[in-house]
C-alpha cells in the first residue's frame, strides 16, 4: 500500500460502494463517507459518479479519500444514484485514467462502473474487441467489461450486463449505474465479497458491512456468487446467472484485507482472527513471559493466542497512525527508517522478556527481520514469531498484489531458513486446517487458499499477469 511495512503484506486492490436513494439528501456525502470506511482496500485514487435525473457526473482523483474530496466538491455532485471507487497502487499504473469509476459513453448514454477484483482473460477480451474496432483509454481490464455491456446494450441493459458477466472469467465485485439502475455482481466463485444494505428511501452496495455501517444502512444479506442484484424504484430484483462454479471465497479477506469489524459472508472477521490466534497456539505453544502482536493487523490473533496459552497479552509496540503516506525513498537506509517512523518497541515492556510475536503473513520476510531486530535491541531476551496464517507460496492472479513466486520466502525458505534469516529464535505458521477452521467454513462451503496450497479455483493464464490490476 503507501507505506514501507505494506511491502511485506499481500495487497488488496481495491473497493466499492453503490447507493440507490432517489429523493434523500446527500448521497455524494455517504458515498465519501463509505469510501473512508474503505480506504484500506485500496489508497492510490478515489472518485465518485452520481446520476441525478438523466445528469451523470463523475470526479475521480490520484490520493487517499479525504485528499481528494471536498464538501465543496461533493455539493457540485448531486445525486439519486451514485457508485465509489478506492483503488490500490500498482507499478506501472499510478496514473489518474486508471482511476475509478470508469465512466464510458456508448449509443445508448452512459455508463459508470466500478471493480474490484482481476479477470484472467482480460487480454483475450481486449484483443478481439479491438480487432472488432473498439478502443481503449485505460489499461485496466475494467474497461474491457464496459466495452461488453456497450456492445450488448441493443439487447436491453439487464441482458446486456448478463451477457457480459457470462463472458468474463476471474474475480469481480461491480457496481454499475446505467438507465437509472444501480446494479451489483460478484463472481461465481465468490472470490471478491459484495454485500447489501437497506437505508431509507434505498439500498446501498458495499465491498465490506464496514461502510454499511458508517453511512447508517442496515445489512440484508451478501451478494451470493453468481448473482446480479438489480435495484431500480420497485426494489431489488435478484438474478443466479452462473451457479456451476466452485465456491471460493478469498481466505486472505479475513487474515488481512478486510477491516476487523466487518462481516463477509456470515463470519466476523474479529472473530475469525482471534480463533485463529487461539488455534496457533494450541497447533504451536512455546514458553514465554508476554504475546504481542505486529500492529494492527495481528492485534486479534495475538488476543486469541494470549488467551488459549494463559501468556499474557500485552502491547510491545506503538504504531504512528499519523504518518500519513510515506515519502521516502525504496533504498535499504530509508527502509529501516520507515519501519521505525511506523512503528516504535515499548522499550519497558519488552526489556528482558521472552516474547510471542505475532503477525496474521509474512510475504517476503524483511519487514518481518527489522521487527524481531528492533525488539532484540530494545532488550527482548527471545523473540518467537508465530504467524496467524499459512505460508504465502504462491501468487494470486485475482485482484492481489502478489509478488513473482520466487520473492516469495515461503516458497523459496524452508522454516528453519525463515527463522535464521529474520533473526527469530523460532518460527511457526498456522496450518491450512486451523485457517479453515478458524474462518469457520466447513470444507464444502468452499474457501479459496491459492496462495497457501496452490490450488486455484479456475485455470489460471500465464497472460492474466498482463492484466493483473483492476
């Protein structure tokens, strides 16, 4: 994401917001505030596009939420029906026609879109649709799904997207506003979560219940996989156009990506950490005086953990919540500074102690090295990193930003060579059945743990890399 420490995590890509509600006040608004409750999907760019009457508008700038957004801003965006976007960076990308919601017009008017997710066969798509003479303005494989609909608009909009969504294979979250209608669906496999809530006077669509809540709607239900949700003034019309694939609902939701008081698909990703924590300790006990965790994202694992083995929890460090986006350069030097501009070990609390660490990944493992040698100089008489998820092996092709296999360390390091290069006095993971378990799926219900096993719920092109950022 925007700062040295988020090298070292798997990256989501992005987030979205729909809301439907003609006639109440200040929608821009709520589509802002949903976007902040949102901001960790995703931090390079942030817009918005709104319909009011037959009227569509759009702003979308290169920043966090609150950067680009103004109430100036928003009062120049009045809505009935509005989508949002917040995008992760990405290399190569960082520029503002990539911005979301795309907005495109074709013969029948205009359509405003917004994905979170990846489609592995984006190239192929893209490639025949310029043969057929359409063309492109970005480089996202979002435009490749607003090309579609354009191109089937004369069978009517609901076909148009059915069709569409038919064609397309990978992961996906949309929010669509066309003729009128606010429209949202999620992939067959699951893979990127979609969920709906009822406000007054409408409906509100949202990556994650987090920005339901904030915007003051009352969660109905997740979008289930392969579904289209049509809401228009008679309500919410409900279309399965794909129920043949296997359900695979991204296990990397609930250990990292989304925030810690949302809920996707029925399970609350607070709860779902700390069980985590609770069966790394039972899988992986080892004698100390204090648990701590790696802030924020293994704060609840390491409560869970404390709580199984009877160690105490404590804090061992403080985060800097206000250092904003890093402007420091990607040398080593600077590196070592911004872990410890992000982060400072709470010298009297770890001072000759010996320390559970806990962390919910490690991808490459450097940020990992300069935690455990920060608390070792700060006096940590040992330091045993226990780690709330399985080794990343492999990368995503759905919507993650995952580094080539081979900077992976736990595809290239056994543990004994992970342990020695961090500096840890001992390493362990939890195992694939303890993250199951912990999520609270049973092995039917269908959890997707690529990046753990190897095992991808559809084939996976070696072109999709072309195409891996939505």
């Amino acid at each position: 994401m925007d700062d040295f420490l988020k090298l070292d995590k798997l990256s989501e890509e992005c987030g979205v917001i729909g809301i439907y509600a003609p006639g109440v006040e200040a929608v821009s608004q709520m589509l802002c505030f949903g976007l902040i409750a949102l901001q960790h999907r995703g931090q390079e760019s942030a817009g918005i596009a709104v319909l009011k009457g037959d009227k569509m508008q759009y702003y979308k700038e290169m920043g966090l939420v609150q950067e680009v957004f103004n109430s100036e801003i928003l009062e120049r965006l009045p809505a009935d029906i509005g989508i949002g976007h917040v995008r992760y960076s990405t290399t190569g990308e960082s520029y503002v026609s990539n911005a979301q919601p795309l907005v495109v017009r074709y013969k029948g008017g205009s359509i405003a879109l917004g994905h979170n997710g990846n489609l592995v066969n984006a190239g192929e798509i893209r490639a025949r649709l310029e043969d057929e003479g359409s063309i492109f303005q970005t480089s996202i494989d979002t435009e490749v799904i607003a090309n579609l609909i354009a191109k089937n608009y004369h069978m009517g909009m609901k076909e148009a997207v059915i069709e569409s969504v038919k064609e397309i294979k990978g992961s996906f979250a949309l929010t669509i506003m066309i003729d009128h209608l606010l429209i949202g669906v999620r992939d067959p496999n699951g893979l990127r979560p979609l969920s709906i809530a009822k406000i007054d006077g409408g409906y509100v669509l949202a990556s994650e219940t987090c920005a339901h809540d904030v915007v003051g709607a009352t969660f109905i239900r997740d979008v289930l996989p392969g579904e289209i949700v049509i809401i228009d003034s008679n309500g919410i019309e409900s279309i399965m156009y794909d129920t043949t694939q296997r359900k695979a609902i991204c296990s990397f939701e609930y250990v990292y990506f989304a925030r810690p008081d949302s809920i996707i698909d029925g399970r609350n990703v607070f709860v779902a950490r700390k069980e985590s924590g609770k069966i790394l300790a039972r899988e992986c006990p080892v004698d100390a005086d204090m648990v701590i965790a790696v802030p924020d994202s293994g704060v609840a694992a390491a409560i869970g953990y404390a709580e199984e083995s009877g160690i105490p929890y404590n804090i061992g460090m403080i985060k800097n919540k206000y250092m904003g986006r890093t402007f420091i350069q990607p040398d080593q030097k600077s590196r070592e500074l911004a872990v410890r501009l992000k982060l400072n070990v709470m010298k009297h609390n770890v001072d000759g102690k010996r320390i559970i660490l806990i962390d919910d990944s490690i991808v490459r493992g450097t940020t990992s090295k300069r935690i455990v040698g920060m608390l070792k100089a700060a006096g940590a008489k040992e330091v045993h990193l226990r780690v709330s998820s399985p080794a990343v092996q492999y990368p995503c092709y759905f919507g993650i930003d995952t580094p080539d296999r081979n900077h992976l360390v736990g595809a290239t390091h056994t543990n004994a060579g992970i342990c020695e290069m961090i500096g840890a006095d001992s390493l362990a993971y939890l195992s694939i059945e303890g993250l199951t378990e912990a999520i609270g799926f049973k092995k039917c219900d269908g959890l997707c743990k690529a990046c753990f096993d190897g095992d991808y719920p559809m084939e996976v092109p070696e072109e999709a890399n072309k195409f891996r950022f939505a």
